[in-house]
C-alpha cells in the first residue's frame, strides 16, 4: 500500500485544520503508506483529511475501512464501504471488504451479497468464495456452503483451506466419511500443516476415539506448541483417557501462553481438586472470579474447597453469592447447614437444613407435575432429557453442572475460526515462513517484538543519544512500532519546529536529521528520503542518515512491489516447500479461515528496470555505511535480507556471516541465515542456525526446528 512538494508548516497545518487546502493525492498517498505499515490510527487521520476536503472521492473511504477494520471496528468499516459503494459501484475491492466487514457483524446474508456481486467481475476469486462458503456455514446453509467450495475446489485443486472448510462442513452434517477423506486430502497436500491435524483430531474425539485423537493433537501441536486451542482440546481427550496428569499439563501450557483463560483455570482447578491438590485448586478459582465476577460455578467450587481448607467464613461467603443467584439450588443450603454446624451456629445450621428440605420437597412436586426446574426457576415446559457428557460449553449456566469441564460455546468457537489473520497485510502463510524483517534506527518498538535488547547496543547510537541532540532516544529496532494519536500529533508538532530551526539555519544537520525521522515515523517517506538527502548533503560522513534512508528507499519498494502481481517480492519470505528438500514449515491456521481483506489487490507498478536502479540506491547506501562504520552490523544484515529478496542466497549468508562474526550474539542474523540454509537444502546447517537463534531468545525458532525435523 501503500506523494506534493509541499512546505513542512502547510502539511502540518493541511492535518490540524479542516478546511485548509491539501494536496490530496500526497496525502492519501500518505495514508497508504501508514495503512500498508499497519500504522492504523495514523491512517485514518490522514484519510480523514482526504474525507474533508474533497467527499466525492470513493478511495479515501475504501483506505480508510480497511483501517478500520484491522482495528475491528467492522461497523465503521462497513459504513466506510457503502460511502465508497455509492461514489464507485465499480471498485470490485470494495465489494469484498463490506462483506468481510458484514460477516463480522453477523450480517451473513449482506455480506453473501456482496460476495455476489464481487464475483460477477472476479468469478474464481478465492478469498471471496471461501468467506461466501462460511457465511453460508453461519447461516448453516451447509449445501450451498458445499456448492460454493465445490466452485472454489474447481478453480483451486490444491488448496488446503478449501478441504479443511468443506470437511468442517461435513462434520457439521454428521457425514464424518466425507470429513474424514477431506482431512486426509488437506494433509496429503500439506504433511506439515497443523490445524488439519487439529480438525482430524476433533472429528475422532467426537467419534469416542479417543486414541486417534490424542496421537493426532500430539503432532498438531509438535507442529505448533503455541496454539491454546490445541492444548485445550488435547487436554479434554486426556481427561477422556483418565491421564489427569496430563490434562493438568495442557492446561498449564494454556495458562503460560494466556494468563487470562479463564477455561484452562477453571478446568486445571476441577482436576487438582480432584487429586487433592486443594489450595492449587483455590488459587485457580480465585483466579476464574477475579477475571469474570459472576463465574457461580467458579464461586461454588470454591466455597467447596474453602470449605476443605476450613476457611469456613468464606466458603458461607460464597455459598451467600451462590443462593442470591440460584435460590433453588438445593444442595447449597445443604452444605451451608453443614459448615454453620462447624462453626458451632447451630440454629443457622438448623435454619438452613430445614429450609432446604421443604424447597427440596416443594421443587419435587413441581417435577412431578412435568415443570422444568433450574436452580433459578420453575418452567411450564418438557424437560429435556440430561446428558451423561462430562463437558459443558461455557454459555450453560445450570449450577448443576460446576463439577464439569468447560468448552468454549459451540457457536463461539465456529465464529473464533473465522477471526485468524484480519489485521495488516493478508498474505498467504501456509506455505510461507517469514525472514526478520530489516532494522531501523526510529523511536519505537512494537510491544510485542521479542526482548534481546541487551544484544543490540550499539557504539554509534549511543554516543550520538549521549550528545542529546534530539527529543528523543534513537534505537535499533526490527519491528516497529504504530503512533498513538498522542504521538503523531507531537512528531508534527516536531516537524514544525525543525522546520523553524532549519529556516534560521539550513545547513543544521542535526535538525534536518530529526525532521527526516519525523517524516519517516509518520510515513511520509518521500519527504524523509528529501530531508535524509539534505542531511547527507550537510553532513557527508553522517551514518544513521545513509542507513536510514536506505531503509525508507526499500519501503517505497516494497509498497511499489505489493502493487504488482509478483509474489516473490511481495514480502521478505522463504517458501520452504519449494526447497530442494520438500519440506514446509507453516504457521497455524484456523480451519476456517477469517472472512479476509486482500491487501495485495491495487493498482499499480514499476519495470523492472526502474526496479533494478531503486535497489541499486539502497545497497549503495548501505555500502556506504560499511565503508563510514564497519562495524555497524545491521547493514550487513539488512543487505542480507535484500539479497534475500533477489534470491542470491549465497550473497545473502556471506553478509549474515559477517554480521555474526563481529556480534556472536545476534540472534536474528542466525535466524535468517538458518532460513536461507533450509531453503538451499543444507538442513543440518539450517537447524543449527534456528536452535542457535532460539537460545538467543528467538523462541519461534524451535517451532521451525519441530517442523523441518518432523516426520
């Protein structure tokens, strides 16, 4: 995704004043860029200018949904859409982000619509007749949601997504034959994707098999240690097997991956306290109360094991709670008599045994006269014969059932299959594993890069941070971080004031250095490559400003390459699969997939020779950086990675290698010289890099590890 020569005080003014005159195709330029960065907030403030000075225009609205909806603000984005709709019936694109957006919002028969209408123009679009497939299986609309896969199937043979789908749609008609075979098919093309192992292993656990389910959770998660589900599901068929151990072990592994799950908490707190691990078993329920306050289940297991650990003033606490909420729920009463008894009341005692006797006689009556009776209330209605199952889905509230297991709700755990991969750029990751992108000197890193800091202390940096030069610190960064609003609106505050700095004195490299970094972060990367120029011009021996503008010269290019119909230079990914080994590592997938914006769908382009010279500029500045400060090992890197790109791998390992030898600790030149290795065949070689990259804290590596060494 995605420029007006335009002064630094009109732009600041352009974003700041509604009615000040833009150049909008700079701007929404702009805005592309942010949007294609997954810088969502900072987006859609530049689409909104657009908005304002000129509503006619359907492409502000389009960006601006997208934005939206990778923020999961679905209505917002749908509303964007029919704006964009009205003022260009004709933006195919559009068509198949409402219905993204509507499906979303459970809008399944508008958002089929416009799959629909999509597809008049685009008949074998794939993303569009898969998420028109699901929208037909939330409609439980099962034979057309057969129909529309059996056209995607046509169109695209070899699509594991297709046959996991289609065997979820046959599962749910109870055709667990055809389930089965498309199971079988989705791992024939694909040994090594793990969410077809998940989906068979569910399909045997329903069928009481319970051997075949575990054997097929223990490779899906050999393929993907980090899928809570998995552990979830695995965890119940363990507990079918009675290994309660290793059910506890599952949901263990939940716990450290979300400390916030609250159905592995409950779950582990049922089976501790079923092998007398009592206060283990409390501090698992305290835990469930505290993230969901009218969790009574949680409550009156809890006041069951406050009640063992003779903490008798808060089991009658909970068992309070208990009976406000279900005031029929007979056996509270019973064991709240028994507690008062140990604490020597014995007319509450008294009180509460009687009470309970006569609701126990009253509520038999109403049963016999064919009334439904819940710990709640009395219902004039057949009662429904009970199940012998020892699970329960997390929505069944009958306090009867405390001491079962808990699912997530049948209902929710469809609709959960439908949110993987929404935000950002929606590539294919099923056959793709993705290099460490390339670093940046910036301000920010995202929250969730992987902390190994310590290895990233540079001399440079640091004796350029010491001088104080700038408001803020510089660092080293491979994964960015978005701008608040806060944030933007202070880096344009920024830019206004070097701007008056270099007004009074233009050849400040300093300032204009801190202007450039300010354009860069809010991705304006024409303008950040001008000031970058400027500084270099000022101050010929300036390093940060050569790798940095380095940088942004290979982000105009990606931006470039996503326009184009080229999947090689769409990212800075390895395919394993077509590696000489045959070998594929994938990231999880749900079985069914998102409904999904396909970023990569705009207009666009650049020739192959414009291409050639552009790369040339960044690996000239990148040259440049190693001759000024050769021991700067992010060039090298970086430079790996472009070569990468080009597919010259053995120039790519020779930089890796470099960068390694002057800093031994760098984990994510390991990482990506151990996913060049692979993809050149030199397994050994390859996972060797990955375990060493994993030590230096790259967790994800071992998870590469797992799939290359795979059976």
């Amino acid at each position: 995704m995605k420029r007006i020569i335009l002064p630094v005080v009109l732009l600041f003014a352009c974003l700041s004043f509604p009615n000040a005159q833009i150049n909008t195709n700079r701007v929404l330029a702009i805005g592309k860029n942010a949007l294609y960065f997954e810088d969502y907030i900072l987006s859609i403030q530049y689409f909104n200018q657009v908005v304002k000075s000129k509503p006619y225009l359907a492409e502000p609205y389009l960006y601006r949904a997208m934005a939206k909806f990778s923020l999961d603000d679905y209505k917002g984005a749908e509303n964007d859409l029919t704006l964009c709709i009205e003022r260009n019936p004709f933006l195919v694109y559009a068509y198949q982000c409402r219905g993204a957006a509507r499906q979303n919002l459970s809008n399944y028969r508008g958002a089929i619509e416009d799959y629909n209408k999509g597809l008049e123009f685009y008949p074998e679009d794939r993303q569009m007749l898969l998420n028109k497939s699901i929208a037909f299986v939330q409609l439980k609309d099962y034979d057309s949601a057969l129909s529309t896969l059996e056209t995607l199937l046509r169109f695209q043979p070899k699509y594991v997504q297709a046959y996991l789908t289609r065997g979820s749609v046959y599962s749910e008609k109870g055709d667990t034959v055809q389930a089965l075979s498309d199971y079988n098919r989705a791992l024939e093309l694909d040994k090594y994707y793990a969410p077809a192992y998940a989906q068979r292993a569910m399909l045997h656990f329903q069928q009481e098999e319970y051997d075949q389910a575990l054997k097929d959770f223990n490779q899906a998660i050999h393929l993907e240690t980090k899928q809570p589900g998995y552990h979830i599901n695995r965890g119940l068929v363990r507990f079918y097997l009675h290994d309660l151990r290793g059910a506890m072990a599952d949901y263990d592994a939940v716990i450290h991956l979300d400390s916030h799950n609250s159905i592995a908490l409950f779950n582990r707190g049922l089976l501790r306290s079923q092998v007398g691990d009592v206060y283990g078993a409390l501090e698992d329920f305290n835990r469930v109360v505290e993230l969901e306050p009218d969790n009574f289940m949680a409550i009156y297991n809890r006041a069951i094991l406050n009640e063992e650990a003779k903490n008798y003033s808060h089991a009658i606490a909970d068992l309070d709670k208990v009976t406000g909420e279900y005031p029929n729920f007979v056996p509270a009463y019973y064991f709240r008599s028994e507690i008062k008894r140990k604490m020597n009341d014995p007319k509450g005692a008294e009180d509460d045994y009687w009470y309970a006797y006569d609701l126990e006689q009253r509520l038999r009556k109403q049963r016999e006269q064919g009334k439904i009776v819940t710990g709640k209330d009395v219902y004039d209605a057949e009662e429904p014969a009970e199940s012998e199952n020892k699970i329960r889905e997390k929505s069944d509230k009958n306090i009867h059932k405390f001491n079962r297991l808990v699912v997530y709700d049948k209902d929710e755990e469809l609709q959960s299959k439908y949110k993987n991969e929404i935000r950002g750029k929606v590539q294919d990751r099923q056959v793709k594993v993705d290099l460490e992108p390339q670093f940046v000197i910036t301000y920010y890193e995202s929250p969730n890069a992987v902390d190994i800091s310590t290895s990233r202390i540079d001399k440079m940096i640091s004796e350029y941070n010491n001088k104080r030069i700038l408001y803020h610190q510089l660092r080293i960064v491979n994964h960015e971080a978005p701008l608040t609003d806060d944030q933007a609106a202070y880096h344009f505050q920024s830019i206004d004031h070097y701007s008056l700095v270099l007004d009074r004195n233009p050849m400040d490299a300093n300032a204009c250095f801190g202007r450039a970094m300010d354009f860069m972060v809010l991705q304006d990367l024409s303008e950040a490559i001008n000031d970058y120029d400027r500084t270099i011009n000022t101050n010929p021996g300036f390093v940060p400003a050569y790798f940095n503008r380095a940088v942004v010269r290979y982000k105009q290019l990606e931006i470039t390459f996503s326009n184009e119909d080229n999947p090689d230079i769409h990212s800075l990914s390895l395919n394993i699969e077509t590696a000489p080994q045959k070998r594929t590592a994938t990231p999880a997938n749900n079985p069914y997939q998102s409904p999904a914006i396909d970023y990569s769908r705009q207009p666009g382009g650049l020739n192959n020779t414009k291409r050639s010279y552009e790369m040339d500029l960044v690996m000239r500045d990148y040259d440049t950086v190693i001759q000024l400060n050769p021991d700067f090992v992010y060039a090298y890197f970086n430079k790996g990675n472009l070569y990468c790109l080009q597919k010259d791998f053995r120039s790519a390992i020779s930089h890796y290698n470099e960068a390694i030898r002057r800093n031994p600790d760098f984990a994510e030149a390991y990482f990506n010289r151990g996913l060049t290795c692979l993809y050149l065949g030199e397994t050994n070689r390859g996972i060797e890099d990955l375990s060493k990259a994993g030590e230096l804290g790259m967790v994800d590596a071992y998870s590469i590890i797992k799939k290359m060494t795979g059976d």
